[in-house]
C-alpha cells in the first residue's frame, strides 16, 4: 500500500485492518515535504513494475491524474455506498472518504487588527510579511491553488501568485510546518489542513482555526476527501479489494473522525466529535476534482517557475 | 589470474552499482520525445532559478567547511598533538554528532534556537526573537551543518599530525620553540590531510538536503529532491542533479591532481609522535574545551531529550523497534560487503597493479561525494523492471545503494593500514608458493585488521545514519528507523519525534561504545 495521508493517522487504521483480516500490509508513506507527489511519483515510475495494490491519498485530485495516465482500475466498493457522488469517481477508480478542509489558522497572540478569514488576506497588505504557506508544489496546497485558478480563472489566480510575493508570504516545506510555524508564533497565520489544525488545538497550542471564505460572496472553504484506488495490475488484487472496503467503511471513518486529524465523515449518520463540523454545516467550494486535477496538470510549469523564482 | 579478476570484478562492481545508474539517467535525460535534445539542460541553464540555487549551494558549503575547518582542525591540534587531560574521550563526544542524521541535530537545534525553545525560556523573547529568524537560514544551516561536520577536518588533522615522522619534529625541536615548530613545520605538512577534510565537508554539505529542507533554506539538492517527488518528469529531475554532480567531479579531480592526499596515508608511520606540552595551560584549556562541548554538542542533545518522556519513549520503542533492526541488519550486512570491497580497492589502488587502479580511487571517492538522492534517482531508473524484481522490490537495492554511496570511505580506511605493510611480506608468501588471494587472506588482511575493523565500524554506522537512500529505496514496509521518523514527522505529536530522535540517538551511542570497546580486542587478535 502506497499513502500520501500522514503516517501518524493512517498507520492505525493500517495496523487495525491487518488484526482484523489477518492480511499483512506493507506500506510506504509520503514524507510532509513531498506530500501526495513522492509514492504518487513512485507509481508512476512503477507503471510497468507495479509493487503496490493500493493507493490511499490524501486529495482526489492527483488520483485523477493517475486515472488519466492508466495506473488506477475501477473497483465500486459496497462500502462506498452512502457517499455522496461529488466525492467518487464516475467510472469508479477512486472513491471519497474522510474529508479534510483548507482552514485558516490563527495565533491567538498575534497583534491583528482583524482576524484573517479569507484567502485573499494573504495578499492584503495589512497582512504583509505575516502569513505563511505550504510550497504550492506539493501536497493539498497544489489542489488549493489549482482549485483557486479554476474557480477565479488564469487572470485572478496568477496576480494571486504574484501578490503572495509581493506580500512577503513565507513559504514552509509542509502544511505541518505552516502549522507549527504559527503556533511557535513565527507567524500570525497560515493555510492549513483541518488535521493540521485540530491536532495543534488538542496539542494545546495557542491556535484558533478559522473557516476561510465563509461569506455570502465567499469562495466557500475548499473540501479534499481521502481517496482510495485499486492500481492496475498490483500483485494482490484480492487483498487490494477487502482493504479498500476497509477504508470506504462508516468504522473507518469513525475512528478518523475521532483521531487527531479529526477528518469529517462523508457517509451520513456517523459518529464525530462536538468540535468538528458536518460537511452539510460548511459552505464549501463548489469544484469539480476532475477540472481541479486537469488545471494542476497545467498548472505545473507555472508552480515550478514562480517557486523558483 | 586471480588477482586481475578479483580486483576487475570489485572494480566492475563498483561501476555496475554506482557508475552504470548515473551514466543511464544521464543518457535519458537527454533524449526528449525519443529524440536527442537538450531542452532540459537548456532550460536549467535558461531559469535564474538554477543559478541562484547554486550560487546559494555553493555559499552554504563554502562557509561550512571554513566554519567546520575552522572549528576542527584547532581541536584536532589539541586532541592529537598535545598532552590535554581526556583527549580521548573529549574527542569521542565531538564525533557523536556525525553518527546522527543530520536532520536529527537541527530538530535538537530546534529545540534551542525555536521561538518556544530552551533560549526562550532562559531569556525570554527578545533574545529568541532574534536568534530564531536567523536559525530558520543560511546562518542556521551552516551552524547545524558546520558543527555536524566539525569531526571529519578533525579527525583528519589527528591522522596528518600523527603521520609526520618523529625524527622530523625532533630535529626541529633542537633550535625551535612548540609554536613555530607547529606552524612551520608540523601544520603545513598536515596541510594536505587538513584541507581533504575541508573538502569533504564542502562536497557532504553540498550534497545535503534534509537540513536545508528543515531550515527553509533553498539549495540545489533540495531542487532535486523537489524536481524529482512534484514533477511527474524524470529526466527533468535529472537534469536538475547535473550540476551537483559536476561539482563533485571537479572537487574530486582537483583533490586528486593537487593535493595528493595520498601522501599522508601512505607516510602513516607507528603512531609515535611527539607531543606539546601545555603545562598551566592544560586545565584551563580542559574547561574550554568541555564548555564548548556541552554548548555545541551536548545542548541540543540534551534540549531533545528533555522534550519527551518515558510514556513517549516506550511508545516509540513498542511501534518501530522493527525498523531499529531492521536498519541494523541492513547496515550490517552493507558494512561487511563493503569492508570486503573496501579491502580489495584499496590494494588495487596502493599496490597500483592494474591501470585502473587511479579509475577506482577516483569512481568510490565520486560516488561518495554525490548526493544520496541523486543516486537513489539513479537506481530506481536501472533496476525498475518486471525482470529485476528480485532485487528492486527488496532490500538488496538498498545495500547496493549503501554499497556505492560508502565503498570509497571503506577503501580511504583501509588504505594507510594495507600502505604500512612491507611490500617484502606479500614478496615472502609469494615466493612460499602462496596464491594471490591466500596472500591477501592470510598475510595482509590479517595485518590491515586494524583498518578492516575500522571500516566495518565506520560503514555501519553511516548506513545506520542514511536518509536519503531508505527514503527513496526501501521497499514497502521495510523502512528503517531514520527514514521512519522522517515520515512520521508529518503531524506527528513533538514529543513521539522527539522520542523517536532520542531512540536514534541512544542507538547511535549504543553501538558506538560497543564498537570502541571490542575494537582494541579485535585489532589484537
């Protein structure tokens, strides 16, 4: 099994299914700074080779890619059933679970006037030189951009770019990084993940998450389910099969829900904690991942340039 | 016979691992389309991104192997050549931190200089206002760096400094003071040794990544690594590593045509040496020298340790004892092929039998000197084949990559103890009727034991300390500890890292001991 979601939360779940089919699991996972993009590489490079059954991402929008470049099959879980259709592929190669939000996370010492709630704080001046970001080459924060670009359109979104420069945003190897950046203080706010986020807050750190974009004329907080996929030709696809049905379980998602990531259950009628919001209580971003994975592809060249700059 | 194919199959074996990988990713990475082109250096050399990254490569290793240079030849002086109380142990304790991943001593770095660190709660904002902003860059990396390498220009000081023949410092004892006979003529003989080891801290500190990538400090491996995990183009994320390995090659060629670094080893003498007296100094210098040592060595060690608990301890003890040894089995079975291949390159290079023998000593010094990603890049390209399964999809890729990242730091090792064998001993066996590989089996490796133990011990623990190659090449669920923690590092709680750093750490100290203690029963039987 290759896994871009973070090792500390998918390691349980991994370790939970081995005790309770007896099927042994060997994985490899993502490190923070090439999140999503080192084992997702790693497939890529092992299309004729495959050595993996299954891939458990942690964003749909590079297992569309994968789709795209025939490393993935369809496989339609029972398990599946009872999540929504906006999360799961048409043709059934990869299937939502689990989601995460983009939130914005606040120090709650820093000395701000008003309180940063939408993305475009990171290119107000008011803000200058406070924020900090994920390398938009990696991880979620590639799918936020690209989700950006393609709700804004190419005009909006590379002045975007450019005012993050010009407003002297910091840019961290990781959304973990963002993460304890701002709760250390080293800036006021940062783009993170809900799992990021909530684990900060229970670590007892002087954060407070913010649910960017929330507004009438707000863009809507950006949504990334787990995303599980069967990978074409894998040497146990069997056993590749039962742990995806694993995985697209309402069980799993409880105890995701309930673990540090705090992620919110796509299945209705399961079990979360009080702090964690429902996913029909968000406004959230209205994408499309299949257009969202199409303008990363070619977003590429553009995120390779301006971080290079 | 052989002999030719003993030291042509070690020579092949080392070009088959090491040498073939990067030759084969260079081939592709100019073909584009199925047609030869060049588009992917011309672009490198096109964006001003690859420039500055070099420039800023280039900056981060100069300055820490002066600062390295600075800091080690000085203590390599007091630990070789003068009668400081403790020297032995002293010394040890400054080696400790090259035994770690390097990213392990910026998270204890961290732990100091980081906005909530032991700075802060000894002074209080002002100070870790300053001081953190300045870890988190060039000052940082090159401190965390600087200090991690301070052992290798030491260690080849006391090396230079010990090889100089007695009679030499004698003489010049008759009709000059300890300071001028140190500084005309002790230093500049050792000059050699000393500037190899600045050397070699510029081309590791080049070829790092995962310290400039904690610090957020960009250099030209941390493109690589990028290029290779977020652009979906291979050869792309080759031609990226070009450069570096460029650099590795002129620094190589330039260390083998003008400093000879060969002479100090092959002038290796009994051990005898004279040495500096320091009198009143002795003490007063003693407590420097441990001040020193608990601020840039024991500190950061200390500020980990302290971040976590036993709970945490055990907890990371109980979920990654395996990776613990499963790294040690890997490390071990790396060391002992690559003492075995050590051993047999550094008599192809000292007895200069065959004219490959400047070939090999330049290939395994190369290879070592070229960045664990690069290679790792490499290999992935040549074994990842549905044929080849058998060694990509086990750990055996993984021992090849430790086999021709570390063989020209085993065959460095050996080398000075297969030099101070007599000619006249192989002579002897030889007339005696022995065959060559019963020579080198029952006269000269039993004489270089001394050398061959070294090299184990050296080769084992460098694997044991690897990121890079684990990261990229083990197979699923066969990581190591090391490769383990960096993974874990995403959203895991600080305390369970810190654990996991103090569990390397205390490995690290573990093994060491037990390697200085049955080493001198080793090298005398």
């Amino acid at each position: 099994v290759y896994v871009s979601e973070d090792q500390v939360f998918s390691e349980p779940i991994l370790k939970d299914f081995e005790r309770e089919t007896g099927i042994t699991v060997h994985a490899i996972f993502d490190t923070e700074e090439a999140k999503s993009t080192g084992v997702m590489n790693r497939l890529i490079a092992e299309k004729g080779n495959p050595q993996a059954d299954v891939y458990w991402a942690n964003e749909p929008v590079r297992a569309e890619a994968l789709k795209k470049q025939g490393i993935t099959a369809a496989y339609v879980s029972a398990s599946a059933s009872g999540i929504p259709n906006e999360f799961r592929d048409a043709e059934g190669h990869w299937t939502g679970f689990s989601a995460r939000g983009r939130v914005m996370l606040v120090n709650k010492s820093a000395r701000l006037k008003t309180k940063p709630d939408s993305v475009l704080a990171y290119t107000d001046p008011r803000f200058r030189g406070r924020g900090v970001i994920a390398n938009p080459l990696f991880g979620t924060t590639t799918a936020y951009i690209a989700a950006l670009f393609t709700a804004w359109g190419d005009k909006k979104g590379n002045e975007f770019l450019d005012g993050l420069k010009r407003n002297d945003v910091k840019i961290s190897t990781s959304n973990g990084e963002t993460a304890d950046m701002v709760a250390s203080g080293e800036f006021d706010f940062g783009l993170a993940d809900t799992d990021d986020a909530v684990s900060r807050i229970r670590q007892g750190k002087p954060v407070e998450m913010i649910l960017p974009d929330q507004g009438n004329s707000g863009l809507g907080m950006l949504i990334l389910p787990n995303a599980a996929m069967i990978i074409r030709s894998g040497p146990h696809p069997d056993n590749g099969r039962r742990l995806i049905d694993y995985l697209l379980s309402k069980e799993t998602e409880r105890k995701l829900a309930f673990a540090d990531c705090a992620q919110i259950p796509l299945h209705p009628g399961v079990a979360t904690p009080a702090e964690l919001k429902s996913i029909d209580a968000i406004k959230a971003m209205n994408v499309d991942y299949h257009k969202v994975a199409n303008k990363m592809q070619e977003l590429q060249p553009v995120l390779n340039a301006w971080a290079g700059q | 016979v052989s002999q030719r194919i003993t030291l042509w199959a070690a020579f092949g074996t080392l070009c088959l691992i090491g040498i073939l990988p990067i030759g084969l990713m260079l081939a592709e990475s100019v073909f584009f389309n199925g047609a030869f082109d060049l588009i992917h250096y011309k672009r490198l050399l096109i964006e001003s991104a690859g420039w500055r990254l070099m420039g800023k490569t280039l900056l981060l290793a100069s300055l820490t192997a002066l600062f390295s240079t600075a800091v080690g030849a000085p203590l390599g002086v007091l630990f070789g050549k003068t009668d400081l109380p403790f020297r032995v142990p002293l010394a040890a304790f400054f080696i400790f931190p090259l035994l770690l991943p390097p990213y392990v001593t910026a998270v204890a770095w961290f732990r100091v200089f980081g906005r909530t660190g032991v700075l802060y709660k000894l002074i209080g904002d002002s100070a870790s206002e300053f001081v953190s902003p300045l870890f988190f860059g060039l000052p940082g990396c090159v401190w965390v760096l600087g200090l991690a390498f301070v052992p290798v220009p030491m260690l080849l000081t006391v090396v230079s400094l010990k090889a100089i023949p007695l009679r030499i410092e004698e003489a010049a004892r008759l009709f000059a003071p300890w300071s001028l006979v140190i500084n005309r003529i002790s230093l500049p003989i050792a000059r050699a040794g000393i500037l190899f080891g600045g050397i070699l801290v510029f081309v590791l500190a080049a070829g790092e990544f995962t310290v400039p990538a904690f610090l957020r400090y960009d250099t030209f491996p941390v493109l690589s690594f990028t290029r290779f995990a977020a652009s979906y183009d291979f050869s792309a994320a080759t031609a990226a590593a070009a450069p570096m390995a460029l650099i590795v090659f002129a620094i190589i060629a330039i260390e083998a045509r003008f400093l000879k670094g060969d002479q100090v080893s092959s002038r290796l003498n009994d051990g005898s040496s004279l040495s500096i007296p320091l009198r009143h100094l002795r003490w007063p210098v003693f407590a420097l020298i441990v001040l020193f040592l608990f601020a840039a060595v024991l500190s950061p060690i200390a500020a980990l340790v302290s971040d976590t608990n036993l709970r945490d301890v055990t907890t990371a003890f109980a979920q990654s004892s395996a990776s613990l040894y499963r790294g040690l089995f890997y490390s071990a079975t790396a060391a002992a092929l690559l003492t075995t291949l050590g051993f047999v390159l550094a008599w192809l290079v000292e007895r200069r039998t065959l004219p490959i023998c400047r070939a090999a000593e330049f290939t395994s010094l190369f290879l070592f000197a070229l960045p664990g990603t690069v290679l790792a890049i490499g290999l992935i390209q040549l074994w990842n084949r549905p044929a080849l399964n058998l060694i990509y999809a086990s750990p055996i890729l993984l021992v090849f990559a430790y086999i021709a990242q570390y063989a020209g730091l085993t065959m460095r090792l050996v080398r000075p103890s297969i030099a101070a064998i007599p000619n006249s001993m192989e002579e002897a066996g030889r007339m005696s009727g022995a065959g060559w590989i019963r020579r080198l089996s029952r006269i000269v490796a039993p004489l270089a034991i001394r050398g061959l133990t070294l090299s184990f011990v050296a080769a084992f623990l460098l694997c044991q300390r690897d990121v890079a190659l684990p990261l990229m090449l083990a197979p699923p669920g066969l990581e190591t500890l090391p490769a383990r923690t960096m993974t874990l590092m995403a959203n895991g709680s600080p305390s369970l890292i810190s654990a996991m750093c103090a569990l390397i750490v205390a490995g690290t100290a573990l093994t060491s001991a037990i390697s200085a203690a049955l080493f001198p029963a080793v090298t005398r039987t």
